[in-house]
C-alpha cells in the first residue's frame, strides 16, 4: 500500500482487529501545529496501552488510552512513543521543523494544540486531553534536552519511557522500606520495563536481592544483562526460598505466574505490584490468592508525587542522571530492527499483541 498520509485503526473492543487506513490532510485549526512522525518505538508496554484503552477509572476520571488520539464514538487510535517533526504550524511559538519527543498515535501525522508552548515544548491542550495525566501531554524539543545525544537516538522511543518507569518504581520501593521484603521478584524480567527497574535497584545501595522471573526460552539473554541477582524460569518458582520475605513486581500481567508466586510464599509475600498487562489474554484466577492484595502502579502517579515532593527541576535533573548513567548500556541490551511504512507498522502491532516480539529487539518503526 503506497499512502503517504495513514493510520492503524484498532477495535477498541477486539485488539487483534486492527486496519491501516488512508487520512486526508485537513485544515489545519488555529493554534494548532500538525507533525509528521518520524520514529516510535513498538513494545510490550504499547499493548497495555491498548487493553487499558478504555475508560478503566485509570486517571481518576473515567478515561482510558484510547482517549489521547480519537474521540469516544472512532476507532481506537494505539499510543506510541516517539520523535517527530512539525510540518504545518499556526502557532509562532512552535514554528515548522521543530523537532519533538512524545507520546503520538501510531499514524503518519498528528495534530497536537499546544499550550504553554516555551523553549522547553508544550503541553498539548486539546479538549479531550485536558483531564488526562500531564506527563503524557507534554511534548519536549530535542534540542532542549540536555540528556539527549544523537547516539543514542534510536534508543529513546525504545527504552526511556520504560526506563522511567522502572526507576519510578524501584523509588516506590525505596519510598516504602521495601515493603519489608528481601527478595524483590520481577516477573517478565526480559521486558524493557522490568531491565529499567534491575538497573535502577542495582544503583542502590541498601537493596534487597532482585530475581527476575522469566520463561525458560528467554533464561540465557536475561542471565546476559548482568542486572538481576538470580535469573529462574518460572516453573522453578517453588525451588525459591519461601520463608525470605518477598515481594512481587509483575510486568506483564501472566495469571498463572501471579498465581505461582502467591500461593508459595503466602503471607511472606509482603508486597504484590501490578505493573504491565501485555499478556492481555491472560485469564485472571477466579479464586483469591493468598497474601497481600494486588496493587497498581500508575508512573504518571508517581511521577506527581515526586514533582510535588522535590519540585519539577530536582525531579527533572533526577531522571536525567539516571538515563545518563543507563543509555549507555542500552546498545549491549538489544539491537535495533528499524522497519518502515504502514503494512510495517500493522506487522509490529499484531506481532507484539500476539506476544512473538523478541526482547533482544528494540522494534522501530519509521513510518
């Protein structure tokens, strides 16, 4: 298909139902700036963007991801980290070939509205995104970045918004004493997610051990990260020590992990974070488990928390310190397959839903 301007629509309410469709250039309204994407990045986490598309209660709202790029009655548009370039402009602030990092839709172009716009970036103002979390409407221009590199330029839609993540997370668990526990078990610990939190737990220096739990297939390249203390497939959860006090941080969402971890160590099991769901098909277990009750981690939440606690430049100058000291690993973790254009773009997608994306991969698309 040779369309120079397109999208993937997806059923909001069959994930696998996903078409590439044509979008015509429309005028462009006042204030706003339409961008040509450039690159995004195409992981697990893109998936639990999907299944928790909908309204879910997510941001204390009723809304869903779903809500970012396409009104309640239109097909889903999937979010997607990554660079691109504005190409129209009706704001003088943002004029044409400025260059912006963010979360857009996976199309070709985007319309954003910016407010606030500075020498920094903007947050988008569009209507449907005004009650939405503000780390994900905020759009920051490359060449204001001060922990940006050229090098490393295909590395940030792969890894640093996961990254954040993880290192968000291994803060909660500094935050909370870690919850007492001295065995942190990080199920899916070849996901992008999980390698940012190993990283960011290792960099501490009163930890408890980090275990990554992984599928017998993935054993060798989680091993080859040097970041866990213990690397166990999954079906070896019983062999673990069930009287250290642990705690459990799943990515991916897998029930029958979940499930494994609960019923072996019980009431030893001191913590239990909900992270990731790109095991979307994943059945959850009717009965109740014993130990402690399932928590969500929302990094948007977190990431308010610590902006109102440190202030925005302290937080800000945190995170870069952290990425600075972890993208330079970042090419020994995976290599990049750089694929382009739409029918690319729709591989991608179903590839990762369907869960065959391999984690020595950092995927791409260029569309």
């Amino acid at each position: 298909m040779t369309i120079n301007r397109w999208a993937i629509d997806i059923n909001r309410d069959s994930l696998t139902d996903a078409r590439i469709v044509e979008e015509l250039e429309t005028d462009l309204p006042e204030g706003a700036v339409e961008v040509a994407v450039d690159l995004y990045a195409m992981t697990a986490n893109n998936i639990t963007y999907a299944v928790f598309g909908k309204p879910m209660g997510l941001f204390g709202n009723d809304q869903g991801y779903w809500d970012f790029f396409a009104e309640r009655d239109a097909p889903g548009r999937l979010p997607v980290w990554g660079f691109a370039t504005v190409t129209r402009s009706h704001h003088e602030a943002v004029p044409v070939g400025t260059q912006l990092y963010g979360f857009f839709p996976m199309a070709s172009h985007a319309v954003l509205l910016p407010g606030h716009a500075g020498p920094q970036g903007f947050t988008d103002a569009s209507q449907r995104r005004t009650t939405l979390p503000v780390i994900y409407n905020q759009y920051q221009r490359i060449d204001a970045l001060d922990d940006y590199a050229a090098a490393d330029h295909d590395y940030w839609p792969v890894f640093r918004p996961l990254f954040l993540t993880g290192w968000l997370i291994a803060d909660q668990f500094e935050d909370e004493a870690g919850y007492g526990a001295e065995q942190i078990l990080v199920a899916s610990a070849s996901s992008k997610t999980a390698i940012g939190l190993a990283h960011a737990l290792v960099q501490r220096d009163a930890r408890p051990q980090v275990i990554g739990l992984t599928s017998l297939a993935n054993i060798t390249y989680v091993e080859s990260l040097g970041l866990y203390d213990r690397v166990i497939a999954y079906d070896a959860i019983s062999t673990l020590d069930a009287t250290v006090p642990a705690a459990l941080v799943d990515m991916a969402g897998n029930a029958a992990v979940t499930a494994a971890v609960h019923n072996h160590f019980g009431d030893v099991l001191r913590a239990s974070v909900v992270v990731g769901k790109s095991h979307w098909d994943s059945v959850p277990d009717a009965t109740t488990l014993p130990g402690p009750a399932r928590q969500g981690f929302f990094a948007p939440g977190r990431s308010e928390k610590r902006v109102a606690d440190w202030g925005a430049e302290s937080f800000r100058s945190r995170i870069e310190a952290a990425w600075t000291s972890f993208v330079s690993l970042a090419p020994k973790l995976v290599s990049i397959d750089k694929r382009k254009g739409p029918e690319a773009a729709l591989e991608a997608y179903l590839e990762t839903l369907a869960g065959k994306a391999d984690p020595r991969i950092g995927l791409l698309i260029a569309p």
